[in-house]
C-alpha cells in the first residue's frame, strides 16, 4: 500500500486502535506514536501498514503486527491472526460514490471502527481556549461538541476564531483546520499572519513596514509555517464537501479542533439542516467544531436572533457583541462575550478587547 491508497493510513490506525497515544500518520499511510510499552514523550513508535512490522526506536520492542496485537489484545496468536484478517478488510473497504443510496450494515462498519479508533486514541480530553474565564463558563473545547458564535457582520467574530485556532495550534500545539466563508485561503492565511505578528492585514504588505516590523513579520511567518494548522485550497461550501474535507483532516492529521467562520456561506443538504449536519460531523469525527454565524438583525443582540437550528443543535452558544458598559480605550474596542448556551458550565459573560491595529483580542485583568 502507498500514499495512492488511503487504506493503508486506515489500516495503520485500525492496528493501533487506540492502543498508542499521539498518532501522527505519515503521507505514505505510516503510523508513528507513543510507544504502548514504555514510558517516553517522544513519538518513536512505528506501525509500517505496508509491512505489516511495528518497531519502536526507543526500547526497541519490534516484530509483526500481529504480535502487536496479542500484546495489546491479550490474545494467542491465532485470534490476532483473524484480528488482523477482519482489520485488513476493513480498511480496503472505501464508499463508493452515490451518498444516499441505502448500504448493507457491514459497509457501515468500516467508519464506525474508524471512529472508535480516533475516539480512542484522542483520549477525549478538553482543549482550552486561551480565555480563561471563557473556560470556566464553557468547559473549554470539549472533542464531539459544536460550539456556535454567533456576533453581528464587523464586530470580531473572525478575531475570536483565529484567537483560537492559534491558541490551540500554536500554544497547546494540536493540528487545527481553518475555514473561512468570507475568505479566499489566502486572505485567510494573511489574517493568521497578521494575528500572530500583530498587524493589522492591511499593512501586511512589507513595503510598508519598517525594521523591527519585518523582523516580527519573518517571526511570525517561521512559527506559523510549523504550525499544524491546516487550510482547505477551496473553502467548501456545502454540508457534504466539508463532512468530506473533515473527514480526511481528521484522519490523516489528526485535526481536534476545526473553526469554519461564516457558516451563512454554507447550504444545507436535502434532508440535514447546517446545525444538525455540523453536530453529526463534530461528533462522529470526536473533534471540537467551532461555527461563527452572522447575526443579520440590528440593535442588541440577543439569543432569539440567532437560526434556531444553529442554538439547539450546539452545545455551547456564544454571543459576541459592543461593550455598551465600559467605554473603550483608545486603540481597543470593549467587547462582551455572552454564554447563552452551555452543556458543561455555567452561564455568564466576560469582556475582551479588540485591538484595533492587530485585530487580536485579549482579555482584560487576566
Ligand atoms: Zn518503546
């Protein structure tokens, strides 16, 4: 198997089946870990699909798959010898084109054990925001949940978006998926950069910036560069090429948390409205979804002006709006984040800060 058949990253992730910790899934379908058998922070263990051969680099426990999976299985050989049998079928299986046409329950289980094996290995852990007080109310970024934000057009709804993304992809360093409605990628990829090296995007062209500027600029360019935070060429625009484009994010790079900013952009399926649709994708992929919707309504904002649908399928609602209580310095706009839904908190609010030359929002006396 090569990087030509998607089944091998498959059949390496269905082998570890959530046996090993902090899988990454190399282009040619190779598996590297935490190795299950000593203890070791560094990803030196191996599952070669094409070989059928598992070695780790660090305590040098090697030998056939199959005898991977008697350790980890507790089995005799025989049962690891059928494990590997029904694994390898799995994996070889793909769905074939024609979404709604009715399949035998036997082709479904294909994805169900991948979403075991991704549920498993995620260890289903929390990831925090980078707003401390946002955590306490919300629980953080909790993996099979929808998170919808929803603030009116202009207010800093895409300055929350990547606030997080960058807190998530860079601080905590976990493989992130951008996607921005609005936003052509490379745009979108400006806004980033700009973000992180504090500019506004407008004066991101270098001809404009001095020295220091520059420096910070070719910082900011090198961190992002590394960073596991992924961009789709071509936003997708309905709810079927982004369960696909998801799908494969989460199962070749292990993406836990995924923004799509504008969900307005997005058109519903026949018979799944966008909330339900993107609660199903949040979900069965176990990653945490992070949709911005725009209010279209003037004056206060309020829950009630948010798509039903979006509020009732999310598990934590927030609504960004202008401070109308404190007045706001110069060069930073006051903004309050209402939780107006949460599954795992309390209810509350905070207030951030905009910063109007960088666009990037912080969060006042933290
Ligand atoms: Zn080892």
């Amino acid at each position: 198997m090569n990087a030509d058949n998607p089944g091998a990253s498959r059949l390496a992730l269905l082998i570890a089946g959530g046996f090993v910790e902090g899988v990454r899934v190399s282009p040619s379908g190779d598996l590297w870990a935490r190795c299950p058998f000593h203890k070791e922070e560094t990803v030196a263990f191996h599952i070669s699909p094409a070989k059928l051969l598992f070695k780790c680099f660090g305590c040098g426990i090697s030998g056939r798959v199959c005898r991977f999976l008697e350790l980890t299985r507790g089995v005799e050989a025989e049962e690891a010898a059928r494990i590997l049998k029904d694994l390898i079928q799995l994996a070889a299986f793909t769905p074939s084109a024609g979404r709604n046409r009715p399949r035998r329950a036997g082709e479904l289980l294909g994805g169900l054990f991948e979403s075991y094996a991704l549920r498993l290995r995620s260890g289903a852990k929390s990831l925090t925001t980078g707003f401390e007080r946002l955590d306490a109310l919300s629980g953080g970024l909790s993996p099979g949940e929808l998170t919808v934000l929803a603030a009116r057009s202009g207010v800093g709804r895409t300055s929350f978006g990547i606030a997080l993304l960058l807190h998530v992809g860079l601080k905590l360093g976990r493989p992130v998926a951008y996607v921005s409605g609005p936003l052509a990628p490379p745009q979108a990829t400006e806004r980033l950069l700009g973000a992180l090296a504090g500019f506004h995007p407008r004066n991101l062209p270098t001809e404009l910036l001095g020295g220091g500027e520059r420096r910070a600029l070719r910082e900011a360019s090198e961190r992002l560069a590394k960073a596991p935070i992924y961009l789709p060429l071509e936003a997708p625009r309905s709810l079927n090429s982004l369960g696909d484009l998801t799908r494969s994010l989460r199962r070749e790079q292990g993406v836990e948390f995924f923004v799509y900013d504008g969900i307005e952009h997005l058109a519903p399926q026949a018979s799944l409205s966008v909330g339900a649709g993107l609660r199903d994708l949040a979900r069965d992929l176990d990653l945490h979804l992070l949709a911005t919707s725009r209010l279209k309504t003037r004056g206060q904002t309020q829950v009630h002006d948010l798509p039903a649908d979006l509020f009732s399928n999310a598990s934590s609602v927030l609504l960004l709006s202008q401070s109308e209580v404190a007045a706001s310095e110069r060069g930073f706009r006051r903004l309050c984040l209402e939780v107006a839904k949460s599954k795992a908190g309390p209810l509350g609010s905070l207030s951030l800060a905009l910063n109007l030359d960088s666009l990037t929002l912080s969060e006042p006396g933290v």
